[in-house]
C-alpha cells in the first residue's frame, strides 16, 4: 500500500434518479476504497471516500464523468485526514 487519503466530494449536475449512488458504490468497491455516498436535498450528492490516495484519485475521476444516465457538473473535492473508519462502502439514505 502507497500513502492513505481522505477526501470529501460534493457532486453536482443531473446526479439524482440515474443510478449515481449505486455505480459510485460498484466503482468503490472494484477500487477497494471505504466510505459512503448519499443523495442530499439540494439536487447534489456527497460522498466521503479513504484509502489508498491513488484509488481514492480514481474514484474522484469515475465521480467527474459519472454513471451512464447523469451529467457531472462539478465535482467539489476537499481533502482531509486519513481516519481508517470504515472498511466497506455504502450508500446511505
């Protein structure tokens, strides 16, 4: 293993109603990253994402161009401390 990430994602653009959480989640889980993702109440979804910074680096370029249904707007990135948490990726409600 390489150096260990943290990071906060806020997602925007056509990201409800076209499967977004549940392919975050797929990709997350092929990448082996830990976390979650939710829908939130204005129109975007969140995600908190760690692991290995080149797989959490990989799921923030899947979360850019997104699921086949969405269109990515913008895709907020802020990093924070590696906290080692979680060690499964789900989607919350």
């Amino acid at each position: 293993m390489g150096e260990y990430a943290r990071a906060h994602l806020i997602i925007s653009g056509k990201v409800q109603g076209v499967y977004f959480r549940a392919e975050t989640q797929r990709a997350a889980l092929r990448l082996g990253v830990a976390g979650w993702v939710r829908n939130k109440r204005d129109g975007t979804v969140e995600a908190d994402v760690e692991g290995d910074k080149k797989d959490v680096k990989a799921l923030i370029d899947w979360c850019k161009s997104g699921s086949p249904l969405s269109r990515v707007d913008n895709v907020n990135v802020s990093w924070e401390d590696y906290q080692g948490a979680s060690h499964t990726f789900e989607v919350r409600f």
